[in-house]
C-alpha cells in the first residue's frame, strides 16, 4: 500500500499547484443541525468564490458512533440547501475513496512513515490513569498527557490482554499558524497537549492523524471548519511536518449558537435540517437565515446559495467572517 499513498500524495502534490481546493467534512453521528450545514455553506462559498474545487468526505472512523442512514441523509439535505460536489462518495473523484471508513490502508502508510522517523510510541495509560497522574493539568482539550508511557519502545504494543495506543511525541517548542478568520493560534504542544493519540488501542485511527492524511492527499488548500477545532490546529500541523505534507489555509468560524446561547449538537437534537423540510421551509429560507447569521445577507431574506454566490467576492467575504469572529469576542 505504500506505493498507493505516494502515488496519490503525487497527484495531490501535482493538483494543489493546478487549483485550490476546499472541503466538507461531515461525521454521520447524527442528523445535520442548522450548526453544521452553515459550515458546510460557508466551506462551499468560500470554495466557489475561490473559483476552487469543493470535496465532500465523510469523518465515518468511530463506527461506533456511526448512525445508519446518516450520511445519506446529510448528503441529500446539502444537495436541497443548492451545494454541489466536484467529488465525494455519491459522485466519484480521483483523489477518493471518501468515506474515512474504508482509509485505512492511507493512515497505515502514514503511520509507519512515523515510526520509521521514532516519532510514535505506544501507551497503555486509560483515560483514568491520565487523570488522576499527580500533575496532569487540563489543557483546552482535556487532560494534558503527563508522559507515562513517552519511553517506551515501539515492538512492546501488546501487554497481556492490553492493547496500546500510539502517542505522537511532541517536540519542545511553539507552533505558530496563522488562521485566515481568527488570527494567529499560537500553541506549545508539549506544555498545553502533550503527546497525543494518532491511534487508539482499539485501533480506530484518531482524527487528528485521519485528517492531516486525507486533506493532503485529496489536495485541500482551504480547510473551512467549526471554530471547536481551532486548538487541534497545531498538533495537525505538527503531523503534516513530521509527514512532509503541505499545509492548507486555515478558517475557523464561529459555532452557530442555539435560542439559550448553547452550541448546536447533534446529539441534543439541535435542530436538523430534516426537520425544517419536513415542516416545509424552504432551501432559500434556510440559506438567508443561515447567511443572515454571520451577516452575509440581511435579516428575514429568502436567497439560494447560488444568489448567494453571485453576490459576493472573495474578499467582502473574508473580511464579513473576520468581522463577524471579532464582533463574536
Ligand atoms: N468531522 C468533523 C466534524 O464533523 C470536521 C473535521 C474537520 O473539518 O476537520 O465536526
């Protein structure tokens, strides 16, 4: 498989030069909330009014967490709020396949580049012995690793019964990335992380390390996401230097918030999409809401993502959601 994973990285390498490229990256957990499908319009936008290419992938690794049927419905109710796809699951592509269930083989290939440069070990630590090290400090993201397990050697994954973890070992030192939207994310990953999952002892692939993988072989250059994965940012960055990827921009934008001022969930039933059509709104109603909300349209308009489209340029777009973030606090 190894020679997959270059092969594909080649031809990102070779499509990043040609044009930019954005992405939509859903997790089939659960219905899309109106939180969710303002990220997808605001990834969409963005890549559109770049004139870039717009990939849709699902974040299908945890299946435990997978709902059935889920992905499905979200691609329809992205297709009814007016977004399209260059490429993703229902309509192909070259830099596929897009479910990150059927991936594996592309982390794998990662992974030993990891090993190969002893930048991963494994860690037989639960989540209770983390927390309860004497000096383990919560960082933004939970308990901060206190690095029990640092010195092990990789060949001693298995303990009895016991599975590990692999832990990326992070260097000393600051990583600094400038975010389209919010700024600089300033971040030393070894006093606020510590060394962190890339797989987990049951052998699900950690997100952090999935993503680094799949936005650099499908050849992103804009990565538009969710404000909540702005603290990741730094360990991602620390994974595509150690894997000598490219690094895409980033844009982090706020969450959209519920009536009380909460963030939007999909498993506190926020509201979905699905919803909103089965009481018979319409795609344009839903678009100027949403639009409406980072004040990319007035209050109360009806407008499609296409309007929506023509009606913008690039930089009034940048500088609304870089309003928005600072009127945001
Ligand atoms: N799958 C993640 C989510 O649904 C998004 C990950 C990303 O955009 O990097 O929240």
């Amino acid at each position: 498989m190894t020679v997959d994973y270059e092969r594909m990285l080649d031809r990102a390498l070779r499509l990043r030069k040609q044009l930019p490229s954005g992405r939509y990256a859903p997790s089939p957990s659960g219905p899309l909330h109106l939180g969710n499908a303002r990220t997808a319009l605001l990834a969409w936008l963005q890549a559109r009014l770049a004139g870039a290419r717009f990939v849709m992938r699902i974040e299908d690794l945890d299946r435990s967490r997978v709902r059935p049927g889920c992905a499905k419905q979200m691609l329809d109710d992205l297709r009814w709020m007016g977004l399209e796809w260059d490429e993703g699951p229902d309509v192909g592509g070259k830099t596929g396949p897009y479910e990150q269930s059927v991936r594996d083989d592309f982390y794998v290939a990662a992974l030993s580049r990891l090993r190969d440069a002893r930048k991963i070990f494994p860690c037989f630590c639960s989540r209770k012995d983390i927390q309860q090290a004497a000096s383990a400090p919560h960082g933004s993201d939970g308990p901060i690793y206190p690095g029990t397990c640092r010195k092990r050697d990789l060949g001693s994954e298995e303990k009895g019964r016991r599975s590990a973890a692999l832990r990326y070992r992070v260097s000393a030192g600051t990583i600094e990335v400038e975010d389209v939207v919010t700024g600089p994310i300033v971040q030393n990953l070894g006093r606020d992380v510590g060394d962190f999952v890339v797989r987990r002892s049951d052998g699900i692939f950690a997100y952090q390390l999935a993503v680094v993988v799949d936005d650099a072989l499908m050849g992103i250059t804009d990565v538009v996401r969710g404000v909540d994965l702005r603290e990741s940012t730094p360990r991602q960055i620390a994974l595509l230097n150690a894997l000598d990827l490219p690094m895409p921009r980033y844009w982090h934008i706020p969450l959209m918030v519920d009536g009380d001022g909460n963030r939007m969930s999909k498993r506190d039933g926020s509201e979905a999409v699905m919803t909103f059509r089965a009481r018979g709104g319409k795609p344009e109603e839903l678009v100027g809401q949403l639009a409406a909300s980072v004040a990319l349209c007035p209050q109360d308009t009806a407008v499609s993502a296409q309007e929506l489209l023509s009606a913008h340029d690039l930089s009034v777009f940048t500088r609304t959601l870089r309003n928005r973030d600072a009127g945001a606090g």
